[in-house]
C-alpha cells in the first residue's frame, strides 16, 4: 500500500464510522477521527483523535486546523445522518473538499424542500416517477386543504430520520386531535416540523448509489418489509430486489432527482413505493445507508465496497461501477437483513444464530410495539448461494 499525502477526516468514530475509517486507512491515507467517546472503537485505526461533539463543527475545525498547522486535509464524510451532515458540510466547505455545501444539505434533509422542489420542476409530467400528495403544516391550513390528500395520511416530521414520530390519520377529526397544543408538546413536535402526505400502498425499495460531479451512478436495489402499522419500522430488507429489472429506469429517475435537488457529490440513499408500477419517492438522503445495507448486503450481495466507494468520491477519485449495472448481470447470492421487534430466548437466538453470517443485539429490553427504529431486540444476516440455471 502506498502512503498518500493529505489526512481524510471521519466525522463519528463509532460503529457506524469504523467501515470509512478502515477504508481510508486502506486507501493509504492518514485519518483524523472525530467523537465524544474516546473508547470509540474507531479510534484505534485513527492517526489523529480529535475528542469533541460531531455537532460543535466551529470547535472540530479549530483543533484540526492547530492539530496540522501546514498539512492538508484530503477528504472526508460522515457516515451518519440529520444534523451530522450539517456539521460536515461546514467542514467540507472551510477546508475545501468534495462535498454538499451547507445549503444544499440543509435543503436535502428537509422532506418540505425535496417535496417543493420536485413540484417546481417543469417537466414533472414527464416524469418516470410520482411523489404523495403533500402539506407542511402552516397557520392558515384549511379542512378542505388536508382532505384533498385522500385518507388515510401519513403525518412526520420534516427533519425526522430513524422512523421517529411518524402516524397514520384516517380522517379529518384524528388529524385534528392529533394537532392540540397538548398532544403535540406531550410528543415533543414543533408545529412547524410538521409534514402531512398521502400514505403510499405497495412494494418499497431502497436505492443505494453515488454522485460524482452531478452524475448518478446506481449501486444497489434492495426491497424492504417494514411493520405494517406506523411508524413502520424495518424489519428485514432483501437481495436481489424483485425490481432489479427497473435499474436502467431507477438510474434515470436519480440522475433527475440529482439536477432538480443539486447533488453534486457524495452517496444518495433513497426509499420509493411501487404503485400499479409506478416508483413513488417517500425520502432521499445525502448520506450511507444504514440498516446494514451497506456494511453486509452490498459486499456480500455485489462484493462492492461502498465506503472505500465514498473515499474515492470525496477525495476526488473515480467511482467504480456497480457489478449490478452490468447488462447480464445475473444475482448469484441471496442476502437478507432481519431484525427482531421482540426479545427471544437465547435458546432460539443461538439456534437461528447458526444460520446466520452475522447476529448482534440492539436493544436487550425493546418498547413494544416499537416507537421507531431503535426499539428492536436484534439483527441478524443471511446469505445464500442462487442455484444456477443448467442450459
């Protein structure tokens, strides 16, 4: 391996930011790390540890820029999600790297903006894809505003990530309820963070791909089953996608959403529902997918590296393409991603353990029915060879 010139910097050394670290370390490069944790376990592959808050961005670029006075700094990411992204768009933007600029990250993890801005597009009848009909919650809201969604809606929060305080309302009374003074200060939700959409019905996706110079390239397509209540917590997601045939269509859908939404850099994970074959756009986001899609289903799935991906991204390298995007490509492994709403007796988690690639529990003592993503017992990996065809 040789030794390149520049640090690359990971805001978060945690689990989530350990693959990045050890894929710029691989890359060659020397790697500041950034945590409150100084266990962090990252740390251990860091040359340069910065303790501090991932969101006190101000205080993270003072102590690195005196921790290398007349070294450069390379690249850099977060493999993390909400305001984590902020913090680094701001380092991104004073140390000159590849990257979202602060506003263009503020306007993309705002569900109202993406939403708006979809809508403004001229060519939106043309499109190969659709959004759900939608409101932001604003003062001079009328009844007849919030009927014309068609029941049920679906009520989030504009800047919610992880399944957090998302509803269902199935009529114009609950939604009303639902918006007291009290109700909304007992959940701890602004007013104005307040998105109401029209619920979706059908298959949903996930689309995991990268952007290099406003360029979309696809990397992986895999389905999702999710609770079929609110706040629909993931429960397993799935490779091959039944809907691996749409890629071609998938990759010209992201490649408008990039020039409508201004992606110029980075990773871009999207959710869609399928209705009577059409993609609807339930939320994109500039960052890693999360939920093990990129650390177990697009390695053993593709035997694609999607963080060492991100560190050729943002350090002004060339993508490789995804094996997927092949035009015979033909999936030869199953992959799946389980997770366990509820607890289960160490006596069947060993036993399912011993089909598994990988087991780690995540909440010994989950709310049940879970309140978002974080209320679930375990996960667990499956992969499995497809039985080739004979001719």
């Amino acid at each position: 391996m040789i030794k390149k010139v520049g640090y690359y910097i990971s805001l978060g050394a945690g689990n989530n930011q350990y693959p990045l670290i050890k894929a710029a370390k691989q890359k060659g490069f020397s790697v500041i790390g950034v945590d409150t944790d100084e266990m962090a376990p990252g740390f251990n592959e860091c040359d340069i540890r910065i303790q501090e808050s991932i969101f006190n961005y101000r205080k993270i670029y003072f102590k690195i820029s005196m921790a290398l006075m007349q070294e450069s700094v390379i690249g850099g990411f977060s493999a993390s999600f909400g305001n984590a992204l902020l913090s680094w768009s701001f380092l991104a933007e004073r140390f000159k790297l590849n990257g979202l600029s602060r506003t263009q990250t503020e306007s993309l993890i705002d569900k109202v903006s993406v939403r708006d801005k979809i809508s403004r597009n001229p060519d939106k009848e043309n499109s190969l894809f659709r959004q759900p009909a939608y409101l932001p919650l604003v003062e001079n809201i009328h009844k007849e505003e919030i009927d014309n969604l068609n029941y049920p809606l679906i009520i989030k929060n504009r800047w919610g990530y992880g399944k957090k305080n998302i509803f269902r309302m199935n009529d114009y009374n609950q939604i009303k309820r639902f918006l007291t003074k009290k109700n909304l200060k007992e959940l701890q939700m602004d007013p104005v963070s307040i998105l109401i959409e029209e619920e979706i019905l059908g298959d949903e996706i996930t689309v995991t791909g990268m952007v290099e110079e406003y360029k979309y390239q696809l990397i992986i397509i895999t389905d999702k089953k999710t609770t079929d209540y609110p706040p629909f917590v993931e429960q397993e997601h799935f490779f091959p996608s039944k809907y691996l045939g749409m890629k071609e269509d998938l990759e010209k859908i992201h490649q408008s959403l990039v020039e409508i939404l201004d992606i110029p850099f980075g990773p871009v994970v999207s959710e869609f529902k399928i209705r009577d074959g059409i993609p609807y756009l339930i939320e994109i986001s500039p960052q890693i997918p999360g939920e093990y899609i990129a650390r177990f289903m697009i390695p053993r799935a593709l035997n694609y590296d999607l963080y060492a991906a991100v560190v050729d991204n943002t350090t002004g390298g060339k993508i490789p393409s995804s094996p997927m995007m092949k035009p015979k490509f033909i999936p030869e492994k199953n992959v799946r991603v389980e997770y366990f709403l509820e607890g289960v007796s160490t006596e069947e988690w060993e036993k399912r353990m011993h089909r598994a690639d990988f087991g780690k529990i995540l909440n010994e003592n989950p709310h049940f029915p879970p309140r978002n993503n974080l209320d679930r017992f375990g996960v667990m990996g499956f992969v499995e060879n497809i039985p080739k065809v004979k001719n």
